[in-house]
C-alpha cells in the first residue's frame, strides 16, 4: 500500500521502506551512499527539481500521477536523462537477467510448451529494444533540441522534420506482452523440476513490468505533454 512521502524524508528511509524505490534515484544518477540526506537535500545536491522527483516517487509509490503543479521546461534534460538510465537499466541488466533465468528454467523443464518461453520473450525483447532504440535516437535528441530552443533560443536541426503528434503514433505500451508471458507461466506451462526458477523468472518479470508502466506513465503523462506545451511555446513566439 502506498505511504506519505515529504520532502523532509529521509531518502534512505524511503528505499528502506519499499527495495522497489532504489531504481528512483538509479535512474536519476544519483549515487549511493545516502546517508541520512532528505528528499530535498539530496534533489539540491543533484540539481533535480524537487517537485519533479516528488513526482516519480509517488509513482513508485503505486500512486496515478495526478496534474498538482506545472513543471517548468528546465526538467525536460532531467526526464530524458531519467528514461536514458533506464533504457540501459532494462538492457544490461533486466532482460539479460530474465533470459539467463530462462535458460536455466529450460534445462530443468523438458515440456514441450517450454519451447514457447524463450521464443516469446526473445520476440518481445526485439521489439522493447526497437523501441528503446527509437527513443534514444530520435525522440529524446529531438526534446533536447527542443529545449534548448525554448530555453536560450539555439536553433535546432529538426525544426520542421519532426514532432510530438509523430511520436503519439509511434509510441506503445511495451510492458503489455509480459503479462501473456506471465499468465503462460502461471496458468499453461506444466510443472517439472523448475518451480524455484519458475518463482525467480515471475519476480524478475513482476519487476520489469512494474518499472515500465512507471516508464509508460512518465511518457505519455508527462514528457508528451511538457513537449507538446514547448512546442506550442515555439509557435507562439514566431
């Protein structure tokens, strides 16, 4: 269930209360140790908006992100840099994790319908990596320019050859596909000798999704919309 957080908490104590809110500052680049350092001291030190990361922690506080306070344009480098730490944590770590576990699970389940398991997920990995890929390469140079324009009026080489409307169509809901790959385990896929690496895959998995819907909130509630808003700010001044 989700707990009060304030500024004046003790990150530490936050981490401690829930192990799910260590990739928060993992994925501000925020360094370990933390002390006894608050919320607020440490956004100080790391030159992150206080309301932005008050923001995400609700979010991985199992909180909807609810509208309190327009965020100013300077937290678009924090988002993208944020997303960017994330991408790779999904690459290095999560899915090679997830796939060894798989081949481990493979070489203690001989059922026929284990086949499907790395099959589907290799398949899913494919098309979560295009995506990644799609970001770090064109949307999150595109919202950097973009910033930079709005924020010290620098000119920017994609002005005119891409927009926010191009990444609504070409976004997708990327945790959507490992909940088949979760009921397949649950539900289908017969007992051998793997139940143990059976629970560690459905954690691993359990994990993963739970950081992309957050991944997936944050996009589409408040980087689209914070980009959308530089855009129309743009326009506006033309």
């Amino acid at each position: 269930m989700p707990f009060s957080i304030s500024a004046e908490h003790k990150l530490s104590d936050v981490i401690a209360a829930s192990p799910r809110f260590m990739l928060l500052p993992e994925h501000f680049g925020i360094n370990y140790p933390l002390g006894d350092k608050s919320i607020k001291t440490v956004c100080g030190e790391n030159n992150i908006n206080q309301v932005l990361f008050m923001v995400f922690a609700n979010l991985y506080n199992g909180m909807s992100y609810s509208k309190v306070e327009t965020l100013p344009f300077s937290v678009a480098p924090t988002i993208v840099g944020f997303l960017g730490n994330s991408h790779r944590y999904y690459l290095e770590e999560m899915y090679p994790n997830i796939l060894a576990t798989i081949t481990q699970m493979a070489e203690l389940n001989d059922a026929k319908e284990m086949s499907l398991v790395p099959k589907f997920f290799v398949d899913y990995f494919n098309e979560v990596a295009e995506h990644l890929k799609y970001e770090d390469s064109i949307v999150f140079p595109y919202v950097l320019d973009l910033y930079q324009q709005t924020s010290i009026g620098v000119s920017s080489k994609n002005t005119g050859k891409y927009g926010v409307s191009e990444y609504k169509e070409h976004h997708n809901d990327i945790e959507e596909k490992l909940a088949d790959l979760k009921n397949l385990l649950i539900k289908y896929l017969p007992l051998k000798n793997d139940q143990a690496t059976r629970r560690k895959l459905l954690l691993l998995l359990s994990d993963l999704e739970f950081d992309l819907n957050i991944h997936s909130q944050i996009e589409d509630l408040i980087l689209i919309p914070l980009v959308t808003k530089m855009e129309e700010h743009l326009i506006s001044e033309k």
